[in-house]
C-alpha cells in the first residue's frame, strides 16, 4: 500500500469509528498500515503502538495529534465534519455492499437528526418507505435503489456547505 492510500484508509477508518462501524483497534492498524507506507512521524507512531486492550480510551487521547501528524484534518467527534465524513463514509460501504442500504437509513435517523442536511430527510423518508413498504406497494429493492441513489449523491456532492471528506 502506498502512503496516500494508507493515508486514505487511515481517514477512512476514523470516519468508520466515528459511525461505530470500526473499532478503536481498526484505527491503531490503520496507523500501522500509514506508517509502514512511510508516511508519519512521532505522533503516528504512538497511535501505532496502543495495545487492543487499550486502544478506546488511548485512541480517543492520540488521535488528534497522529491526525495531524499524518497530514489529514482533525474532525472533533460529532462534530458537522466528522458527521459528514462518517456519513460519506457509510455511503461508500452501501455502494460497495458492505452493509445493506436499509443500515444507512437507520443510522442517519438515529445519528444525524440534528443535522440541517435535506440529504437527512431524504434518507429519513427512506427509512419510512421501508416501514410502509408492504402497504404502499413500492418494494424493498426499488426503496434500496433509491438509497444507493442518495448514496451516491452524498459521496459525490457537498451537503448545505460542508465539502465531501475527501475535499477538506
């Protein structure tokens, strides 16, 4: 793996733990993986060396310095940024097929409500097409793909002025 790429997946995996679809531990490997592409310095070699058993609570105190030591912005956790970097994130595992469509309507109900994103209500009146599905003669797989539309869409474009992740 290269550096960018290892510096991809590092933002990646953050966004991930954020969303709680990775773990702690995830982020450590994913510091591993940056540094052994050569990419890093000091700080990204502490985080590279949290234990598992350690790794919630030594993660959370590292990651903002190994963050920065790795050339990536720091999104402080539940942050608009960090909610939009977990959002986009998500989306990728929907259009990779790593979780299924109806994960990410349920997630961005229970996660993002406070957030102004029509993106939001869009995926909120999916989660309820998916309720209703049985009722209003609209089936599961055509409520799918109009969540893999969103999806691309969230990947894709800015949300109400904040930047795809890849773009900050």
């Amino acid at each position: 793996m290269n550096a960018e790429s290892a510096r991809e997946n590092l933002r990646e995996t953050i966004a991930l733990w954020h969303a709680h679809e990775r773990t702690a531990f995830d982020v450590v490997l994913a510091a591993c993986d940056l540094l052994a592409a050569g990419a890093g310095g000091m700080a990204l070699c502490t985080l590279a060396a949290v234990s598992p058993g350690n790794a919630e609570q030594e993660v959370r105190e590292l990651l903002a310095a190994a963050v920065r030591d790795a050339r990536l912005p720091f999104h402080e956790e539940g942050s608009a940024a960090a909610l939009r970097a977990a959002l986009e994130a998500k989306a990728r595992l929907v259009l990779s097929g790593e979780i299924a469509p109806h994960v990410l309507v349920s997630w961005a109900s229970e996660t993002l409500q406070e957030m102004p994103w029509a993106v939001v209500d869009r995926l909120n009146d999916l989660e309820y097409e998916y309720d209703l599905a049985d009722h209003t003669g609209r089936g599961l797989d055509e409520v799918a793909a109009l969540v893999m539309a969103e999806a691309r869409q969230v990947v894709d474009l800015p949300l109400d002025g904040v930047p795809p992740a890849a773009a900050t």
